[in-house]
C-alpha cells in the first residue's frame, strides 16, 4: 500500500495528515493503528491534524470500505457517576443475547477529548455509536454526521439531532420540580449547582421561567457565589468539587448569606441534595417546615434519608436500553422508526417537600 497516494474522491489522505503535523506518513498511520507506540506530544499534533482536515480513515484499510464490526461505540462523561453505571447497564442488557460487542468511552466531561474518542471510534468502522448529550462541538458533529452508521444520542433531547435523540427534557423538569415547590407552599426558591453543563442549563432555565412566571425569581437565589464568583459553566470533570455533598453545604452557606429569606432549593444532584440536608440538621433548620430540598436522578439513598428527599427520577437505564434497541432496529433495516423519543421523568414527592403534611396521605407519583 502506498501511503502518499491520493484518494479520487478529494478526501484527505494520510499523506495530508503527515503534512499537516510535519511528520511522515508512516508515523501518522501507526499512532492511528495504536496511539501508544509515538510520543505524547506527537499524537496530540498528529490529533490536531486529523480535526483540523475531518479525516476518518479506516485502520483496516486492506478490508472493504463497507465492511463494518459488531462494535457498538458507546461515550459517556463518566464512569463514576451511577447515572452513567444505570445507562450502562441499559446498554449492555440491551446487546444481551445477540452479537454486538461494547466498547467504553469516557470523555470526561471534556468535548476535546469526546472529539478525540468519535474519531477513534469510527476509524474503528463501528456498528453504531451512542453518544451521552446533545452539545458536542463542531468537529464531532461533523464527523457524527459523516459515520456511515446510526449515531443515537441519549439523555436530552434536540429539535435537531445528528440521526436519532432517545432521552427526555431537562427544561421541564425544572419548570415541573418548580411548580411542585411553589405549590407546596415555598416562596424564596434557589437552585443549587457546583457546576454547569448543558443539561444542568436547562434545569436551571425551566426552573427560573417557572418561578418569573409567578413572581418569585431571585437572581441571588439562582447563581451560586463562592467567594465572590459564580459558578460557571465548566468542560472537565475535574472541576466538579463543588457537586458533593461537603461542597454543596459550602454553597448553601453562601446563598442563605445572599439572602436569609431563602426556604427551598432544587440541587443540580443527589449528592448535592444530601449535603443540604446535613447542613440544615447542622444549623438546625427544619425540613421540611423550615426549608424544602429536592435533588435530580433520584437515586435509592433519596428514599432512604430522613426525611426522605423528593427528587426528578431520570430515565438513566431505560435510555441506554432503548438506545440499543432502536439501533438494532436500524441494523436489521429498519429506517422508520421516530428520530425523537422522549422518554419522559417523573417527580418523586417525598418529606423533603411535603410542608404541610399532605404527601404523607395522599403519596404523589410522577408519570414516564
């Protein structure tokens, strides 16, 4: 095979990329093979390369163009979080039984990285991809709307997916969890979050259109401030210390200083909803006569808690599963099936909220 011959359709070439990153063609093809076999320093030039002209080759490049693996690529921004483990296990319950074969990505909250992680996957030439969002930057998507395979995106919704969408609104939730705190009897609501991404943006837009629409929005309630600065959106994992329960008694401290009135708050996580709990039992603040908390995922610790915390329950496994279903679908030649699918959540009305008494008789259930 001659690596600096050109393609005839004008795509770039191997050859294209080793100019671009001034090294030889064979270098580039194998960092391409295995990342592990050049320098630091060199893959991240011969990456910049490849993003800067979109190539996606394929490393069996003896084999047909239009052959394609069993793989099913699989990105996610965690691998800590439980959300990511219950759409993991969605993912993998859903191959059971067939021979797709799943590999792991995890981006780290990092869209550079995510980038990084499309491209080695589909040189891969996967069966399909399943991707975690709907923000990824310019160059993913490109190279998204260019795979030749489904690409499902899982755990938001989009008016303008790259191929199919199969999650549910974080807007509404936030606009649902608000009408829940107003008609509970709270008044001064906040909204807690040690760091933003674009699913927490849109729990924190519906959450605020809620309370402006009954006269109740308090920007000093809405933008967490820690020594003077907001909290802002963040790209990296590593920057999330503030999502924990001890950082989330840290942010509760500075919006009761912000302002005292302040008796409820939606927390951008469990975690986070756990650790205003612990600070309220601390400053011996009563939940929930005094002050209501409600979380987001609504994991079984929430239950479990007392008082037991209300929170938005989140599609996690279900995502995962119906995200390898209808990519199934698609292998077996179905092209008609929905490009949007929502999924839907529910508010868990637990006795973080229940002011006056009333959920202990009458228990509230969201629907799908």
């Amino acid at each position: 095979m001659n690596l600096r011959s050109r393609r005839t359709d004008g795509r770039p070439t191997i050859a294209d990329v080793a100019r671009r990153a001034g090294v030889g063609a064979i270098t580039v093809s194998r960092a391409l093979r295995d990342p592990t076999q050049v320098s630091e320093a060199l893959r991240r030039m011969i990456d910049d390369a490849v993003r800067e002209l979109n190539y996606v080759p394929n490393l069996n490049a003896r084999a047909l163009a239009s052959i394609r693996t069993d793989v099913v690529g699989v990105l996610v921004p965690s691998l800590t979080q439980n959300i990511f483990s219950d759409v993991l296990r969605g993912v993998y319950d859903g191959v059971d039984g067939t021979n797709l074969q799943i590999q792991v990505g995890n981006t780290h909250y990092n869209e550079d990285e995510e980038e990084r992680l499309i491209g080695q996957m589909l040189r891969q030439k996967p069966a399909g991809l399943i991707i975690s969002g709907t923000d990824q930057n310019a160059g993913s998507r490109t190279m998204l709307e260019k795979a030749g395979c489904p690409v499902i995106q899982i755990m938001d919704l989009t008016d303008d997916p790259i191929d199919t969408v199969i999650g549910f609104s974080h807007y509404e939730a936030g606009r649902a969890i608000g009408r829940h705190l107003i008609e509970a009897g709270y008044r001064h609501i906040g909204f807690l979050s040690g760091w933003m991404n674009s699913r927490s943006l849109g729990r924190l837009a519906g959450l605020t259109d809620t309370l402006k629409e009954a006269g109740m929005y308090n920007p000093k309630l809405i933008t967490p401030i820690i020594t003077g600065q907001p909290v802002h959106e963040h790209k990296d994992e590593k920057k999330m210390s503030f999502a924990t329960p001890l950082g989330a008694r840290k942010l509760l401290s500075g919006l009761l200083e912000a302002d005292p009135r302040m008796d409820a708050v939606f927390c951008n996580n469990d975690s986070m909803a756990l650790g205003v709990l612990f600070e309220c039992m601390q400053r011996g603040i009563r939940v929930p006569e005094d002050f209501g908390i409600a979380g987001f995922n609504d994991f079984d610790i929430m239950e479990a808690a007392h008082p037991s915390l209300s929170s938005v329950r989140s599609p996690r496994w279900e995502s995962g599963h119906e995200a390898v279903l209808a990519l199934r679908r698609r292998l077996e030649g179905d092209e008609d099936g929905p490009k949007i699918v929502d999924l839907g959540f529910q508010v868990m009305k637990r006795g973080s909220t229940d002011r006056h008494g009333g959920l202990a008789r009458n228990p509230v259930r969201g629907t799908w």
